[in-house]
C-alpha cells in the first residue's frame, strides 16, 4: 500500500526541534472524505521529536473501517527499535476525546488505543487540562515505517468532559479539600489540539517484556553504586523532556531516578522548569 508523505519545512519537520510548532493538516479535496487509509497525508515525525497537530474543520476527514472523523495522521519510524508514544489532547472551551490506531505500510493494524486508553490530567505548571496516554511501542522489524492515526468517535460528540474547577485546584494546590465545588462539563467535539510526542524507551524499561517482575521502573530497586553514566543518562533525559514540555515525561524520569537514589535529580529538573 502506497502512503503519501506530507512534506514539512524548517523546524516543523519535527527533527530535533526545542519547542514544537503546530501543524495543520488540509483536506485535500474539501468536498470529499477520504476513504482508505493510503489516500490520507502523513506527516513525518522523527525519533525524538515533538508536534502539535491542530485539528479544525478544514482538516483530514476519514470515513473507513468505523472511522468517520478529521484525523491527525502521522508517519512515524520502524526502524529504530522500541520507544514511547505519548499522545496528549488539549482541552479548551471543547473537548477532541481521542482515539489512535498504528497501521503498517499495508494497512494492517498494529496497535490500538481507545479512549479509554487516555486519562484526564488537571492543569500543572504551564499545561491544561488534557486528555494524556503514553504505551511503548514495539515497532515490526520489517519495516522503515508506521503510520499513526488519531481520531474521535461521533458517539463522543454528545457528551462532555468533566474538568476540575479551578477553585478546587487551587484549593488542593494549598492542602485543602472543597467537595461542594463540582467538576466543569466541558463539550465534546471534533476540532482542538493533539500533541504528539515519541522518544526512545526509558533506560529501565529495555527489554521489559521478558522480565518475569512486572513492577514499574520506579520500583525497581535500589543498586548499592549508580554508574556515572546512568546518573548522567537520568539528568539528561529530564533537561530534554522539560525543554521538550514534556512535563509529565520529566515527572517521570523524576520518579525512577528518585526510587534508584540517584543524586541531583531534583535540582536538575527544578533548574530546567525555572529556565522556561
């Protein structure tokens, strides 16, 4: 199956980039949907690197296998082994509930995320309210490329996301606890901001499938002496995913190299969030 590759310029080509630029994927005939997976524009994304798709009514609309919705479509790489997807909907004054499908380069499905794969995250820092989901993606080995779909369900546009009142965050933020204050509905639709963010696996989670532990990275136990080089590899990582704004990724990487007593993780990644 032959898909076509929509051709980025500049930063928005997505290698390397610090801070990510959205990206608008026109219909090309705005009269017609398309029909087939082959016929949508991909945007390439390399690995690491991250995007913010803006999905308007202009955009992509798919109507295929179930899919009847405007689609951020993205070409992501196959040929540089496992690493992390984190998709991220930001809401506003609408809600864009999504749901992702991985192809191969003959249509085939891979993976699958519904819905029910992304959780409501509150406002932290400079981000949100949003809609988050992060797997590890274990590419085939037979190809250079994959293709990631997202979209929304019609039956989502009805409803609503519930997100927490501000005067509750704020309360929480000071220990505090208002159960009288009640979450905001906010409206489902098919427009908004997707952010896509891939980046090679976590150093703890290498071949993590063959390990009969299925405990997660931050309990794993402690080793008696960190290697420099891990110590190295942790404050690193944390400094690109803040500069990434990738906060979530960097609270992570923040967690393990805590639970592995890894010196200066903290101050690295308060260092790195006051510099933005």
């Amino acid at each position: 199956m032959y898909f076509k590759a929509l051709m980025l310029s500049g930063c928005v080509a997505l290698a390397g980039c610090q801070s990510a630029q959205v990206v608008e994927q026109v219909q090309v005939a705005q009269s017609e949907q398309v029909n087939s997976i082959a016929d949508l524009q991909f945007a390439p994304m390399k690995l690491p690197s991250s995007a913010i798709f803006d999905v308007t009514p202009d955009s992509q609309v798919l109507n295929y296998q179930g899919i009847n919705s405007p689609v951020v479509a993205i070409e992501l790489p196959a040929d540089r082994g496992e690493y992390s997807i984190n998709i991220t909907s930001m809401i506003g004054d609408t809600a864009f509930v999504p749901n992702a499908v991985i192809y191969d380069e003959n249509g085939r499905e891979l993976e699958r995320y519904g819905k029910e794969s992304f959780e409501y995250a509150k406002p932290r820092l400079h981000l949100g309210n949003r809609l988050v989901a992060e797997n590890d993606f274990y590419p085939p080995t037979t190809a250079e490329s994959v293709y990631l779909v997202i979209y929304t369900e019609q039956e989502n546009l009805g409803g609503v996301t519930d997100v927490i009142h501000p005067a509750r965050l704020d309360a929480e933020g000071r220990g505090n606890y208002l159960p009288e204050v009640k979450d905001i509905p906010i409206p489902n639709a098919n427009v908004g901001k997707i952010e896509v963010t891939i980046d090679k696996a976590s150093f703890f989670s290498i071949g993590s499938s063959n390990s009969e532990s299925n405990a997660k990275p931050a309990a794993a136990a402690k080793v008696e002496t960190i290697q420099p080089e891990t110590q190295t590899y942790y404050h690193n990582a944390i400094q690109t995913a803040v500069d990434a704004d990738n906060i979530p990724k960097a609270l992570s990487l923040l967690d393990e190299a805590k639970a592995l007593g890894i010196e200066g993780a903290q101050e690295v990644f308060v260092k790195a969030v006051n510099k933005k």
